[in-house]
C-alpha cells in the first residue's frame, strides 16, 4: 500500500505533461511549487493552466543561450543550422503551446458561462468502483416505521451509534444504466440518498474531524431486495444477497460548491423521488437524524483508516413529517401496513422505472438526477 502511495505522480508533474505534452525538470517543477505556496493555489485550480503555459515557455527562453553557444563552437554553418533548426522548433512549440493555451481559455471561459456542451448518454458513475462502500441507516423515522410494521423492538442504543453496513464496492451503475436482477420476485426497492466521498481518512478520527476528510458528495441509489433482507438480518450476520449493486448519479459536487446546503455535517435541501412516473417523496435532507456524515466516518474510523474514493452513504433519507413523503417502497408499504393493516403498493417488476433528483432552496438540481429501468439480468 505504501509502495503504490509512494509512487503517486505529482499533479503538477501531470497538469504540466497535459497541457504542454512535456514533462517539466526540477527547476521547473521548483518554480510551479514556489508559486503554489505564494498564491496558496490547490492542484486544480484554474489558473494552474495558465501558469503551466507560462512555465513552458520560461523554459524553452532559458535553453536558447546554451543551444546557441553549443552551435557556435562549431563552424559557421553549422552554427546557422543549430540556431535555425532550434529558431523553428522553438517557433513550432510556441505555436503549439499557444493552441493549447488557447484552448485552454476557451475552456475556462465555456466553464465559467456554464455553457459547456454534455453528452449525459456518455455521462457514467463518477466513481465506476471505490476502495470500500460504506452505508447507514441515520434517519431515524425510516427505521422506526420499518420495525414497527414488522413488530421489531428499536436497539436501546439506537440514538447513541450509527448503524453502518460495508456493500459491493467494486462496480457502481450510472445514472441511466438498466440495473439487472435476476427475478422481479425479489421484492425490489430503491433508496434515495447523498452520498460522500472521502480522502485518506486516518484511524481514530473524531466526527468533528472527520468531515474535513470528505472531498466529495454524490447522489445514491442503494438497491435493496426486500424479499431477501429479513432472512439475512435475523441470522445477525448483516446485509449480503439483499444489497446488490448500488447507482451513482452523474455529478458529483464538492462541499465548498454546496454552499449554505452543507451545514452542520449534513446535505440541505429536498430529495424529490419518483416511482413509476409517479411522485411518491420530497424530502428535506437536512434534518430529523441524530447522525451526521462525520458520525458515521468516526464510527468506523474507530478500527480502521479509510482509503482516498471511500464512499459513505447516510441511508435512505427520511423525514418524520409523513406528508413529506417516502424514498424508498419499503418505508410507503411500512406505513400502508400501519395504517390498512397491510401493504398496497407493489415492489417493482421489471421495466418499472425509478427516478431520483435532490435540489437545493432555489429547487434547482444539485447532483443531476437517477432515472433507471429494472431488467431481467442476462449471463
């Protein structure tokens, strides 16, 4: 593990190969550095391309006395022919420099217009697979409504720790992908949630800490399988066939981008959630748990460090206002069987549709949204 960390290529080193097609030396890579301190630059801010270009060129202007006077100790044609071929290579890579600077600017400026053209059929799951997934149960009112239909006592100690499972890590659907199954008879649900990207997250962490070690948030959709879930859970052995593979939506989104929506170590604004074409929930996703993402981190943190790209979800959003709405068929059925004596909405069949959108206070969307068919799964 520290073999593979200490090998890492520096973002500069990267940035400088991108833009420029070249790698910079030491003395370039000491300027980049110097110039990251003075502006108190991250790795990818928008002037580094800029600065990149600048460098590169710095570069080529420094070569030329020592190309010049290498040429010159040879004979005058040859010093004509050194310094011509090194006047139309440095000419040719100016030119080529400049494209990329100019598409550079291009790009920055389509960027800040908002205006940059997206092709969301080619759009798939911000992180296609993670190191570890981690998700909760830490809105309260889902889990009471579930428990009381099935007449299950809460843990005592629910208010005091998080519940937490680790599922499928290696492979997460995009946001428009088929989910395949293997039968509709396995009681399927969706269940609508934010979930967070964490960096290298050290062992022992507190949840106040612990926040500062989420670089990301992304919208989740954490496919569960109601007919095979109760079995699993009363051989106290945790969630496995019950949780297949979960779906990321297109966009993910840094908390400083969140702005007032990131509070308190929780995601503001309203989960809008739609099953067969029709709304079935539009929840506030900032309140009513006792939990927040850094909870959860520090929860399991007690054990263990988290790799950088750990994805932790903070479980099917849920509001104790039940004209808020549901994100998930379970918790509707739950309250259907509290309140008819038994359910009546049906699990999806395949070629139901789900579709799932969180927005902020100006309800405009956040993550871009989930919207997916679920099919018979082909070998």
């Amino acid at each position: 593990m520290s073999n593979r960390r200490s090998q890492s290529v520096d973002p500069l080193i990267r940035l400088f190969r991108e833009v420029c097609g070249d790698v910079p030396d030491l003395a370039s890579l000491a300027r980049m550095h110097r110039v990251s301190s003075a502006l108190n630059l991250r790795d990818n801010d928008a002037p580094w391309s800029m600065i990149t270009v600048l460098e590169y060129y710095a570069r080529l202007y420094e070569a030329m006395p020592e190309r010049i006077r290498w040429a010159s100790e040879g004979s005058l044609e040859a010093a004509r022919r050194e310094v011509g071929g090194a006047t139309d290579a440095l000419m040719q890579q100016h030119r080529d420099a400049l494209e990329r600077c100019k598409a550079t600017s291009q790009l920055a400026e389509t960027l800040t217009q908002g205006a940059l053209p997206i092709d969301w059929s080619e759009v798939g799951p911000p992180l296609p697979r993670a190191y570890q997934y981690l998700d909760g149960a830490a809105y309260v009112s889902h889990i009471k409504r579930n428990r009381a239909a099935r007449k299950e006592a809460l843990s005592d100690d629910l208010m005091e720790k998080p519940l937490v499972y680790q599922g499928i890590s290696h492979g997460f659907f995009g946001w428009d992908d088929d989910i395949p199954l293997p039968s509709d008879a396995l009681g399927i649900d969706f269940e609508a949630e934010i979930a967070a990207v964490t960096g290298d997250v050290p062992m022992g962490v507190t949840p106040q800490e612990a926040c500062s070690y989420i670089r990301l948030f992304v919208l989740l959709n954490d496919v569960s399988l109601r007919a095979l879930i109760p079995g699993e859970l009363k051989r106290t052995f945790g969630f496995l066939t019950g949780k297949p593979a979960s779906s990321l939506g297109p966009i993910a989104v840094t908390p400083d981008e969140l702005g007032e929506l990131w509070h308190d170590g929780l995601v503001g604004g309203q989960m809008l959630c739609s099953v067969r074409g029709e709304a079935v929930g539009r929840i506030d996703t900032g309140i009513d748990t006792p939990f927040h993402y850094g909870d959860l981190i520090a929860h399991v943190a007690q054990t263990r460090a988290f790799e950088p790209g750990t994805i932790v979800g903070l479980g099917t959003v849920s509001n104790e206002d039940e004209s808020a709405g549901c994100a998930c068929i379970g918790e509707i059925r739950a309250l259907e069987t509290l309140r008819d004596g038994k359910p009546s909405t049906p699990f999806f069949s395949f070629g139901d549709r789900v579709r799932i959108e969180h927005v902020g206070h100006d309800d405009q969307s956040v993550f871009g949204y989930i919207d997916q068919r679920f099919v018979p799964a082909t070998r």
